[in-house]
C-alpha cells in the first residue's frame, strides 16, 4: 500500500488527481441517489432510473480513470485508441448498470452482494480495457499479484458498497455506500498503475502534454454532462416526489368540496387548540355552523345549485377568517369554525364577522343564493375541561340554536352557576397534581373499642395547592372522577398508602379508599396485585372500601372486579353504609368484610331515637351476618359509651384522632406499643 500512495504523490499531476477524485465523490453520490430510485421502484420505472444508474455510474468511473490517467506524469509519449476508449465507456456503463439491477432485482439471498461484485469486476474490466487503449513508447510490464489485488479489491469493495445500500442499519448507510464505491473506484485504479511499469524506449516528446490537458479537461467535460444530467433528474425527482407528498397531505386533511380542512383536520385543531390554550392561558373557540333549510336549495334547486351554494360559502370563509382561525366543513351543510382568543372582547366581533360569513347570500349557479344558518358556540376551558367534553357541549349549544328560531347563535351555557365554575377550576388546577408532587397522604387510625388498641388505620387524601391551599377531597375527587384522573390519582394513593404501610411498626390493616371509576377497570385487581408486590405489603393487611352508590352505578361490572379482588385476598369494606338508598340490596350482591357505619349516624345518637335504633339494628344485622361493623364519626365520648354498650367492636372518629402524617401514625403505633407492655410487665 506504501508503494501504492508514493505513486500517487510522485507521479502524478496533484491538480489533476484532485479533479479525478472530486469527478468519482459527485459520481459516487449521485449513482447511489439514482439507485436508491431504482431499489424503491417496480416495471418500467424501475428500468429507467437503472438506465441513468447506470450511465452516471459508468461514465464517472471512466471519467474519473482518464482524468487519473492523464493525470500520470510520464516522461514518456502518450497515444490512446479512440476505438477501444469508447468500448471501455461502454463496458462502464452496460457492467455497473447490469450489476446495479442485479443487487436491487431481489434474486436469491445475495444478490446486493453479487450484483456489487458485478459491479467492481465492471470497474476493473473498464480499468484494464483503458489501459490497453494507451500506446506508450516503452517497455510494459504487469505485476500479476498487484493486478489480482487491485481486482479483488474493486470486487470486494463493490459487493461492501451495496450490500450497505441494500441492508442499511442507519440512515448513513447511503452515504456509506456512496463512500465504499468511490474506495471501489480510487484503490482499483491506483494499485493497477501501481502494477505497471514501464521502460522508455525513446526520449521524451514534450510538445503532447498541452494536447493531453486538452484531452483531461474535454473527459472531464462529457462525465460533468452526463453526471450533471444524473444530478437534474435526481433533483426534479426529489421536488415531484415533495410536491406529490404535499398534495397527499393536503388531500387527506382537505374538503374536496369547499376547499376547507375536513374532519380529521378539525379533530386535530381541537386537540392542538386545547393544548395551546392550557400553555398559554388562552381560551379556545369552537363554533358549530348548521343551516337551517339547505335541504329546500338542494330540493328546489337540485344537488349541483347546492354543491355550487356550499363551496361559494366554504371560499368565503376560507377568506374571510383571520390568523388564529380556522374553518372545516364536517359533511354535508355543517361546519365549524375555530378561534384561539387571547384578548378580550373579540368573540363578539369574531361571531358578528361569521354570521354575515355565513348567512350573507352568495352567487352560486347564477343566482343569489341565502340560507338561515344557526351556530352553537363552546369555549375551552369554560364549557368542557377535554375536547370530547366542549365537542359534546358545542353539540347541545347547537341543537337549542336549532330549537329556538329567535335565537340562532347559542352559547354553551349562558349562565353558568359559581359552583360550576369552581369546579372547572379545580379540574384544570388539578391536571398534573401527582407529577408537581402536591398530594399526600395521611392515615385516620381505626381503634377497637374494647381495648382502646388501634387495630388499623384509614388512607385519606390530601391536596394542598400552593395558591387555595389545602382542597378537601370531599370538592376535588368528584371533579377528578369526572375527568377520568382518578384513574392516576387512585393509583398513587394505593401505592403511597401500601408503602407506607408495608413500614410501620406493627403489621396492622389499611384501608384505601376506591373510587366509582377505578371499580370499573377491568384490570383493577392486577394493577392492585402489581402495587402490593411493588411494596412488599402482604395481600392481607389491605382492606378497599367502596361505598354503595359506586358499587350500584354498574352493579354487575363492579360485583365481578370486587370477586377477583377477593380472591387475590383483599378485604372488601362497605363504606358510608347506611346513606342509600338500598343499603340491603348491596348486602345481597357482594359479601363484604366490613360494614362502615356513616358518620351521620354517630352525629345523631345524642338528639335521634331512630338513629340510635337504627344503629342498634345494624349492629345487630352485621352480628347475624357475620360481617363486623365499624362506627365512622365519632367524635364524643356519650356516643362512644353508647357504641360500646350496644357491642360495636371498632370504630374511627376524632374523639380518639384526627387523620395524621405517616410519621405521627407510626409514633402513635409504637407508643401504644410500649404502653402495653409495661402494663403486661406491671409497671406504668
Ligand atoms: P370517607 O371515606 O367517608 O372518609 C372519612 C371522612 O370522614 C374523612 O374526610 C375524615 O377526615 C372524616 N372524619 C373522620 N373522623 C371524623 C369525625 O369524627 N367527624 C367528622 N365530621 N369527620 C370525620 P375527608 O378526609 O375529608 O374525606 C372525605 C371523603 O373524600 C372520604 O370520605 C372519601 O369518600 C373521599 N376520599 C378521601 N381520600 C380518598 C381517596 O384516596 N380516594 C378516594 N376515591 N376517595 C377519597
Ligand atoms: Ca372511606
Ligand atoms: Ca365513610
């Protein structure tokens, strides 16, 4: 190889190996551009660009070796056969083209490789066949091993190029492939000059050299032709295939009708709009467009009077809206128009500019053609908290804009109440709760009433938001059902409370709290299981409590989720029983563990004969059933004398603790702890 790169540097015209290199790097490239064309075309296409693949292919090799030839500074006279020149042209072009084809054909396992070998074996057949076609005043001699080197190389390194080509890992494999080739080309070349030498036979004739750069340049002028034709067809490919793409996407969004977007496109402005109204504090807009009588243009005036009246009204909007809006047709006469406001005041002028947009009669078919049009109006995140909600909500608006002929542009609510506000607000607050880490929980022990030892303990959410502070979970859970995030929420208060748990001082029961939605999920007990393994807490120290109006809002769904989570060995407790309406018929379908008392009763006992005989008779209910009752609310001590003497063996309440921080509960666990056992030892 030394021998080879001295070669290079001593006898050689610097200027022109430069041209040769740069003529085989734009030839390189643009081959593999034409082949990539060719790999990812079928018939007769595909032909075509093998046909271009091939001519730009073949005359940059050819170019790129008379240029290295000319470039060769011999002192000895040069005279080169025009005959067998053009065959070496030919044998480029035809060899590489063939060998192209042949690796993109798909033939047999390795056909990028064989058709890369084709490929260098008709590099070197030009190499050689050129070099037959100079005549040197001197003595020739071949180094037969550096021939058979120079030819294994350009094989070996053409079958590299394209299997690169075919089989790219990334996407510089093309530009790898491109590189493999021009190596092809450079090391062939030079290792084949590099086995030749030469013995003058007669001096020097000076006076050729000017009509050998004449030569150079003229080569170099045909390979810049035919590989400039190659670059062209690339780029006006390249442009076709963009402008191709662009209409493809402008299709599949597009209203062919009116010119519009259509409904994918809105579904997708929905989205996107939503999105730019939670980042930037915004509101968003979304109008909903029907006519009143457009079946009567169609029934009157037929389809096409109709076809024309639609698409005259989609080009006026189309003009008429402003930046930030935008407007889709969503099949036959309905339309919606969408706006992103940010100031105040321009909804008003917004929904004057669309009504004259679409009510103001337009030309169609010759005539002035109108029709009364009606607009349901929503605006996010006032009158929905997602895009299916203000979709559902701008549906309604629409439909009393349709019912009331004196009013044809209806808000979504027109007097929305304080308290449905503050809802709204906290469900937009409460987006990403878990993520900014303002949740805790916090633990309510349970004690048995007997020993006034504590037997468990209940997990109560807590949010505490950095602007309103601490939000009771009475106001935000109903919100977060609402908007499906109690899914996230429920999650990680079971994983919280179980970790937690899983590390207090005694092995004692928690209770977790399950929502109506969460009891809905199919796959609860598994996302349960999973959180328990996670923690390390054993099945048995769980108890989930769920109240009777989740449980009976799909009683055979929720029945069924509860039976597998039994069966995985989670207790099942009956919360706020009591409080509905059919407090047995829950009784009937699912066997609980235990039955939570609802703290209302407790309040009661002091001035109600029938709270406390109701109570009495839950007990007593539980006691027959077997199921253990627990009383909620307790906050006096007459109502825990009561309870003891009517044989409740548990109950939780303030009177005995407030809900507490995982740190006080288990401060609270150990020193009742010690407590015990001083008594059990007989001190204290
Ligand atoms: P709940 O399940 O009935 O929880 C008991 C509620 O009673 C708690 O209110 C607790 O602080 C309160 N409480 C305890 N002892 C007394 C007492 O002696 N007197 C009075 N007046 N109240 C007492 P909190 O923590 O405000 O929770 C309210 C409700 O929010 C809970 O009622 C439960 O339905 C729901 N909730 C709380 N945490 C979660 C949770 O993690 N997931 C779900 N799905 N709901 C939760
Ligand atoms: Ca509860
Ligand atoms: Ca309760």
């Amino acid at each position: 190889m030394s021998y080879v790169l001295s070669c290079i540097a001593t006898e050689h015209n610097p200027f022109l190996v430069a041209l040769a290199a740069l003529m085989c790097v734009v030839g390189a490239w643009i081959s593999f551009s034409l082949f990539r064309r060719a790999r990812d075309t079928r018939g007769s296409t595909r032909l075509g660009w093998l046909f271009l693949n091939g001519m730009a292919s073949g005359a940059a090799v050819w170019c790129t070796h008379f240029i290295a030839i000319l470039a060769y500074e011999t002192p000895l006279g040069l005279k080169i056969d025009p005959f067998l020149t053009v065959l070496s042209l030919v044998l480029a072009i035809v060899g590489t083209g063939i060998g192209f084809g042949m690796a993109s054909s798909g033939w047999g396992r390795f056909a990028p490789e064989a058709g890369g070998a084709l490929v260098g074996a008709a590099i070197a057949g030009m190499h050689y066949l050129g070099m037959s076609a100079l005549d040197v005043e001197g003595f020739v001699e071949w180094t037969p091993s550096m021939v058979a080197a120079s030819v294994a190389l350009a094989v070996g390194l053409g079958a590299l190029s394209l299997n690169r080509a075919m089989r790219p890992l990334t996407r510089w494999c093309h530009h790898g492939a491109a590189g493999v080739f021009f190596l092809a080309v450079v090391s062939l070349h030079f290792t084949g000059v590099a086995a030749l030498t030469i013995t003058p036979l007669a001096p020097v004739n000076p006076g050729q050299q000017p009509a050998l750069w004449a030569l150079a340049f003229a080569v170099a002028g045909v390979g810049t032709l035919v590989i400039g034709m190659g670059v062209v067809t690339a780029l006006i490919d390249l442009r076709t295939r963009s402008l191709a793409d662009a209409d493809r996407v402008r299709l599949s969004t597009s209203d062919p009708l009116t010119g519009l977007g259509n409904r994918s496109q809105f579904n997708r402005a929905l989205e996107e709009g939503c999105s730019w109204a939670d980042a930037s504090n915004g509101q968003f807009c979304v109008v909903l467009v029907d006519f009143d009588d457009f079946k009567s243009i169609n029934q009157l005036r037929g389809y096409s009077a109709g076809d024309a009246f639609l698409s005259a009204i989609g080009a006026r909007v189309m003009e008429g809206l402003q930046s930030g809006e935008a407007g889709m047709r969503l099949g036959g006469d309905e339309f919606v128009v969408v706006k992103r406001l940010s100031g105040n005041g321009s909804l008003q002028d917004f929904l004057d500019r669309l009504r004259a947009l679409f009510t103001d009669s337009v030309r169609a078919s010759g005539t002035a053609l109108s029709c009364p049009a009606c607009m349901g109006v929503a605006i996010y995140p006032d009158h929905g908290l997602s895009s299916s909600d203000l979709l559902a909500n701008v549906g309604l608006a629409l439909a009393r804009a349709k019912q009331d002929k004196l009013s044809p542009v209806q808000f979504c609510d027109t007097v929305m109440d304080a308290a449905e506000k503050a809802r709204r607000t906290l469900g937009v607050l409460l987006r990403g709760v878990v993520e900014r880490g303002e949740l805790v929980v916090q633990f309510q022990p349970q004690f048995d009433l007997d020993t006034g030892t504590i037997s468990g303990a209940e997990a109560l959410l807590r949010w505490t938001h950095p602007v309103l502070g601490s939000v009771s979970p009475a106001d935000f859970i109903p919100v977060a059902e609402e908007s499906g995030q109690i899914v996230a929420i429920g999650e990680w208060v079971l994983r919280e409370a179980c970790r937690h748990a899983a590390a207090w001082p005694k092995p004692l029961k928690v209770a977790v709290n399950l929502s109506a939605v969460q009891l809905r999920q199919a796959d609860l007990p598994e996302r349960v299981s999973a959180i328990l393994q996670e923690t390390g807490l054993p099945v048995g120290r769980l108890e989930l409590e769920v109240t009777e109006t989740s449980l009976m809002a799909d009683p055979e769904r929720s029945v069924a989720v509860l039976r597998r989570l039994r069966e995985t060995g989670v207790s099942i407790a009956l919360d706020d029983f009591g409080t509905g309406y059919s407090a047995l018929a829950s009784l009937q379908v699912f066997s609980f563990d235990r039955l939570k008392l609802d703290k209302s009763f407790a309040g009661d006992l002091a001035q109600s004969k029938e709270a406390r005989a109701i109570l009495k008779t839950v007990l007593m209910l539980g006691q027959s059933l077997s199921i253990p009752v627990l009383a909620e609310g307790v906050e006096t001590e007459p109502q825990a004398a009561f309870l003891r003497a009517a044989g409740c063996p548990t109950v939780q309440g303030f009177l005995y603790s407030r809900p507490l921080s995982d740190e006080a509960l288990c401060a609270m666990i150990a020193e009742q702890d010690e407590a015990g056992f001083r008594a059990a030892v007989g001190h204290g």
